[in-house]
C-alpha cells in the first residue's frame, strides 16, 4: 500500500477537521427553532429583572425593625399587594400590607413575613399578629436580582436549552441570533446497495444513506439525500458534482484501497483538496476530508456501524463548530470496565459497550460481535469506550473513558 499514508490519531485528525470549520452566517429566528442550537453573539439584557423588589411569599410586608422587639408584636393591616398590582401606600411604623408571591413591595417595607408565621387578631379584624422576626431582606426578591439592563445574559456559542430561552423570553426576547443549520447531502455509493423501498434480492440495503440522514438532522444539520453512486469513478463523479449548494457532503462506502474504491479518485477529480484520509481508529480507519470552496467533504467508511461511530467523533463535532457551539468536542464520562480488553497497538478502539450504573459507579460491559458490518451490538450499545490507540490491554474494573451515544433513543 505505497500510496497509503500513515495514519492519523483520532485527536489529531478532528482537530485538523475542525479547524476548516467555523459558525455559518447568522440568522434570527424564534425561540422554538433555536432549541439545541447556540447562539451567534453574546445577549444582553434589555430589562432589570425583577424590575421592582418583590415578595418572595404569600404574606404580609413589614418594616423590619417593627418585628425585631419581643413576639408576638401587633402590626395594623393596611392594603393588599397582588402580583400584577401596585402598592399605593408607604408603610408607616407599625403597620403592614397582605402581599401576594411576585407583588411589589410598599415603600417602607424591608421585609416580608410568610403568611404561615403570622395569626389573624381575632379581636382586631385590621390587625395580624407576627409571630417571628424578620430581618431585612428577608423574603424579599431584589430588583435587578436576576439581570440588570445592559448585563450579558448569555455568551455566544451557549447552547440554548429549555431553561436559557425561558430567561431570553423573560426579557422579551422572542427571537433569538443564531448560526444557520447546516445543509448536508449525504451520497451512498456501492454496486450492491438497493433503496430500502426495492425488493432487496440478494442485494445489501443502503442503510447509511437514511441512518446519516437522522443523525445530521439530530446534530442540527439539513439532511439531503443525494442517492447511491455505482462503483464507477465516473458515476462517483457525476453524483458528486450534483452536490452544489451544500456546507457538507458526506459520501460513504468506496475509501478504502479496494479495487472499486473511487470517492477519493473522485474528489480529486472535482478538484476536492484532501486534508487527510486514514485514522487511527477502529472502526472507521478509512475516513477521508477535503475541502472545496466553503464545502467540506467527508468520505465515511461504508460499514455502517463505522460509518454511524466516525459521524459520532468526527462529523457531529465539525456539525457542531459550524453550528456555533463553544463545546463541540464529543461529550466524555469516566466508567469502570466490567470484563477485560486486548487488542495490538496501533488503533484505537471504541468499543461498543452498555453502561450501567451500579453503586456509585458506571459500569461498561462490551457487547458481543465488534465487526465493523455488526449493526446489532451498535443498537444495544449506550455508549463507546475509548480503548487508546498505545495500549494493548485494559484490565477488569479499569477506569476508562466513555462517550455517551447521541444516537440512542
Ligand atoms: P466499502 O467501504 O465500499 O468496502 O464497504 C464496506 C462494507 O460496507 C461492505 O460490506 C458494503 O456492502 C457495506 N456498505 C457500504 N455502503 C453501505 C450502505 N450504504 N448501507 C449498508 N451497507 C453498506
Ligand atoms: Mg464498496
């Protein structure tokens, strides 16, 4: 294999990847289309929130120093507070207000004493007796607690979860600055496959083709099904050529050194420059990454087991750089190794495993058959231990690095 170059460990090989990566342009859109995606610029706050100090309890509004004496002291009632009211009257020493949770606080008031700690004066209906003191602040909701006009409330490449668009919706915010999904034509090619729709004969079923489809649209990308290529450079070629327009193509099947091996032949020919090709990896040595234009190409291998393992540690990440997120390398979880491993030096395996959590600890038993065509151990599997590339053994109950799957249901 003369024309084969060395192979490339899997760190090197993504960082190499991501960086022909960077955010794709802008576009705001509302919140509910920005959920998983990250956010293209820092926000700031557009309101002091609360905007007013507010009642934290149903209860009743004190002037602090009124409850610090000997209890239980004798306060008048004065008005109600409800949320969505306005106080009208400043608290004079002795008195008190009934406030509701998220009602503004009266003038004169420091501090509110939860309904719980006080007894109506059953001989004075204007009166409420308080049973604890109160120091100041307390119960009390500051304004500007949770943002001030102008803070930054969220940094660029922050995921936006549940919780983060509630707090840009808090401040009325509804539409959110985002990089744009990416578009991704996905192209199987092979002689043997037929569409899942065909009578399948003794033919082989193009299951990458569907499966990368998901797995880009679950990364956040726009999938695009560019068919299956026959094992021709010319059909290689042409199917390619139609792949305009795209941020990614993803090819798979066709990059090994096999005889009908003609996705590189083919980039090459469309003047596709290669990054690299070959990875230190099982499974999945075979990838390969160009660039042309503002395109990247990566040629996946075509077992689909290896195809779904190198969209997890190569393509998701480089999904996620051009989606703008700060985090982009695959999540990583320290578990314990149940049974042993051993392999020879030189690839580094992920390994297939399901991780149970049992006293206190993950536990990652391998599944069965580890083939790269194996699809059955890649549905069981949760999550793909990291077996490095130096070693040649992992020992029972080791500590060893797990990724958790993103394609689990
Ligand atoms: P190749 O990389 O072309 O040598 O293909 C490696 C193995 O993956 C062969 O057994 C192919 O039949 C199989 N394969 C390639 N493409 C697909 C696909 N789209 N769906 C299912 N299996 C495939
Ligand atoms: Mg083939």
């Amino acid at each position: 294999m003369s024309d084969a170059p060395a192979l490339l460990p899997v760190e090197e090989a993504r960082a190499r990847l991501l960086g022909l990566c960077a955010p794709l342009p802008t576009e705001w859109v509302p919140g509910d289309d920005a959920l998983g995606r990250a956010l293209a610029e820092d926000v700031h706050a557009r309101r002091t929130l609360p905007p007013w100090d507010n009642s934290a309890m149903d209860g009743y509004a004190v002037r602090s120093q009124d409850v610090a004496g000997p209890l239980p002291v004798r306060l008048t009632v004065g008005e109600t507070v409800f949320a969505g009211g306005h106080p009208t009257r400043e608290l004079t020493p002795g008195t008190c207000a009934r406030i509701m949770t998220g009602a503004p606080l009266p003038p004169g008031a420091d501090a509110v004493v939860m309904r719980e700690r006080t007894r109506s004066a059953p001989d004075a209906p204007d009166a409420v007796d308080i049973l604890e003191a109160a120091g100041p602040g307390s119960f009390v909701r500051p304004r500007g607690e949770d943002a001030k006009e102008g803070d930054v409330l969220l940094r660029r490449g922050t995921p936006l979860g549940i919780p983060e668009l509630a707090l840009l919706w808090a401040q009325g915010q509804g539409a959110v600055p985002v990089p744009r999904r990416p578009r991704v034509a996905v192209l199987s090619t092979g002689d043997e496959l037929c569409r899942v729709d065909e009578p399948p004969g003794d033919g082989i079923v193009d299951v990458n083709a569907p499966a990368l489809a998901l797995a880009v649209r679950r990364a956040g990308g726009v999938p695009t099904l560019l068919g299956i290529a026959r094992d021709t450079r010319e059909a290689v070629q042409e199917a390619l050529s139609r792949a305009e327009g795209f941020d990614v193509v993803l090819t798979s099947a066709g990059v090994s050194v096999g005889d009908h091996d003609f996705v590189k032949d083919a980039l090459e020919a469309l003047g596709v420059k290669r990054h690299f090709w070959r990875v230190a990896i099982k499974p999945g040595k075979p990838l390969v990454v160009g660039q042309r234009g503002g395109a990247l190409f990566v040629g996946l291998p075509g077992n689909p087991t290896s195809s779904l393992v190198t969209f997890e540690l190569f393509v998701r990440p480089a999904l996620r750089r051009l989606l703008g997120h700060a985090d982009v390398e695959p999540p990583r979880v320290t578990g314990r190794l149940e049974g042993s491993l051993s392999k020879a030096p030189g690839l580094a395996h992920f390994v297939r495993v399901t991780a149970t959590w049992r006293a206190g600890e993950l536990w990652a038993k391998p599944l069965g058959t580890q083939t790269s065509g194996a699809l059955r151990s890649a549905a069981a599997a949760t999550h793909l231990l990291h077996f490095p590339r130096e070693l040649s053994s992992v020992t029972d109950g080791s500590h060893v690095e797990l990724v958790p799957l993103s394609w689990v249901a």
